[in-house]
C-alpha cells in the first residue's frame, strides 16, 4: 500500500504569512507609485485604539492586536493558498 504524502500545516502557515507580507509591501509601492485608490485604501481593524490592561500590582499587562488589510494583501494571500494547493 502507498503512503499517502500529506502537507505540513507549518508550510502553510509560513506561506501565508510571506504572502501577506510580500502582498502588502507590493501594494504599498504600488499605491504610491501609481496613486491608484485600490491599493492606496485599506481596512484596518482590531484593537488599535483601547487594548486590555490587565493589572495584578507586580505586573501589569497590556493585550491588544490590530490588522490592517490592503488588496495587495488579498492577493498575496490567494497567491500564498494557489502556491500551496499546487505544489506537489
């Protein structure tokens, strides 16, 4: 019987995290080389403006994320799960 050859989750994770990252940063030049309005306009959501503070007298802790979306983002995204599906 063959062995079935399954992919890494870790793969996965780091695919995506490097589209995301190349994505945004292409937008980024993008927008401010064309001045095109799809890559200039994010959306941004999260935290960002009153994260939880938790305070226990010796230590005090401050809990808070923030995303912030471009469509260069979504593209490096899709471009992250296509690279990931297809490779054998």
């Amino acid at each position: 019987m063959a062995k079935r050859k399954t992919k890494s989750v870790w793969l996965l994770v780091l695919l995506l995290f490097a589209g995301i990252l190349i994505g945004t940063v292409l937008g980024n030049i993008l927008g401010n080389l064309t001045g095109w309005g799809i890559f200039t306009n994010s959306i941004q959501f999260g935290t960002s403006g009153n994260p939880v503070w938790i305070d226990l007298f010796i230590f005090k802790f401050c809990f808070g994320i923030s995303f912030k979306i471009n469509f260069g983002s979504a593209l490096g995204t899709i471009a992250a799960l296509v690279l990931y599906y297809t490779a054998k």
